[in-house]
C-alpha cells in the first residue's frame, strides 16, 4: 500500500513539474495575450500510520482560439482508497468545438466520456451538435447556455453477476454556465448541466458544479468546488446521487 501510494505521489510531482516548466517557458515570451490558455487544479491528501488513506483529484482545461473557432478540452479525475480498498475512481473528458456566428451566437459540437464503475457504468459516450448564446459578458459577469442534440451509447454494470448491459441512445443535452468575478482575486463559477434520454423520458441526469477560485500569485490559485451529479433512473442496485467537494491548488498559464 505505501510503494502504491509513493509512486502514485511522485507520479503528480512529475506532472506539477512538467506544468511548472511550461509556465515558466509562458511567462519567458511575450505578455500579449496567446490565443492559448490552460488552467489545471490539483489536490492530493495521503495519510499513513493508523490510517492509511489516499484521495488524488486533477481537473485540467485547455482552451485553443483561432479567430472564430475555439477548440475547448476538459479532463477530470477523482480517486481515493482507504486502506487498500478502492473508495471512488472517476474520469471524465469533455471536448467541444466552437464555431463563433457572432459576436453572442456560435455552433457547437461536443463529445464526452465518463467511466464510474462504482456509480454502476463502466462507460458512457456522447456526441452531439448545437448551439449556443451568450446572453451577458462584462468584466465582472459572463453568462451563457447551449443546447445539443446527439447520440449516446453506454455500458453499464450488471450488479451481481459478471456481464454488464450496453445500450445506445439518442440524446439531448442542455448546459448554461454563470462566472461572477467577485474581487479583482477572485472568481465564482456555477454551471448546470441537464442530460436527457429521448427514448426513455424517465431517464435524465443533473449536474451541478460549484466553484470559487481566489488568486495567489500570478499563475496559482486556491479554489473550492463542489458537484452534484444526479441520475433520476440510476444503474439498477446503485444510488442515484453523488457529492464531491474537493479543495485544489490550481495552475494558470
């Protein structure tokens, strides 16, 4: 248990150090503004003696901007073990290409993964296309929404026995996203997310994600977030509702 623990803390050293690098390199260039930007929170508690327990959380975005098409990925993992047993193992990915119409309309396509075996799916993937509005944008407020229709496919875990179940969709997706700036250090972010199954009407999820971000320096930050993540017809022999609430150092260049 403590070799597995070393190795998965040094494996997030590594990472830190390869992000310090390029921010250094950032910060070395020109300080005009790159149509590049990255944002990539960490938090880790690892315990040992009475105690043996490991919790490892990585939240990254990479934005691209190329005049009017903008590229966005977004990554997330949460992991946690208590005395060797497995506690949580999340991941999720999220990319999404805009197409900008104007200055508030744009065309959107997205794709999306998530594996959760403990919540009961080892897979889910989704594509869809849309659009999307951004009704207000000032320096202290930005607010916007999207809607996108698609196709999903999932392979869910057949609780019980050693098979699972696999079936395939199509799908709505609806999002709007609200960012206050509160000081000029800090920032609160809320974003809700609702996911429909248009073959089955009982079958939709919610997920809310609440976060606030204070500045330290230039390139780091302090932020607390919290997501609700909520299924009204769960995997069967599974919870409908999770909680995470996470405390993250976070890395901007």
């Amino acid at each position: 248990m403590k070799n597995l623990c070393l190795k998965r803390l040094t494996l997030v050293f590594v990472i830190l150090l390869a992000v310090s690098q390029c921010i250094r390199a950032e910060e070395g260039g020109e300080k005009k503004q790159k149509p590049y930007s990255s944002s990539t929170s960490f938090s880790l508690l690892m315990t040992s003696g009475n105690a043996e327990d490991l919790t490892l959380g990585l939240d990254t975005e990479q934005n691209l901007n190329l005049d009017k098409n903008q590229i966005q990925f977004k990554g997330n993992i949460i992991y946690s073990e208590s005395k060797g047993d497995k506690e949580s193992e999340i991941y999720s990915s999220h990319l999404e290409y805009k197409r900008i119409l104007s200055s508030k309309a744009y065309l959107t396509g997205i794709g999306m993964w998530e594996r959760n075996v403990l919540s009961g799916y080892n897979h889910r993937l989704s594509l869809s296309v849309g659009g999307g509005y951004l009704w207000m944008k000032s320096e202290k407020l930005e607010f916007s929404s999207e809607a996108a229709i698609g196709w999903s496919k999932e392979n869910n875990v057949d609780k019980g026995k050693d098979n699972s179940i696999s079936l395939s969709f199509a799908s709505l997706l609806i999002s709007s996203k609200l960012k206050v700036r509160v000081s000029k250090t800090s920032e609160f972010a809320y974003q809700e997310i609702f996911f429909l199954n248009l073959d089955d009407s009982k079958d939709y999820r919610l997920s809310s994600l609440a976060s606030l971000s204070v500045a330290i320096s230039g390139n780091l930050a302090l932020k607390m977030s919290y997501q609700l993540k909520h299924n009204h017809k769960p995997v069967p022999g599974f919870k409908n509702t999770d909680h995470y609430l996470l405390s993250s150092l976070v890395m901007n260049f």
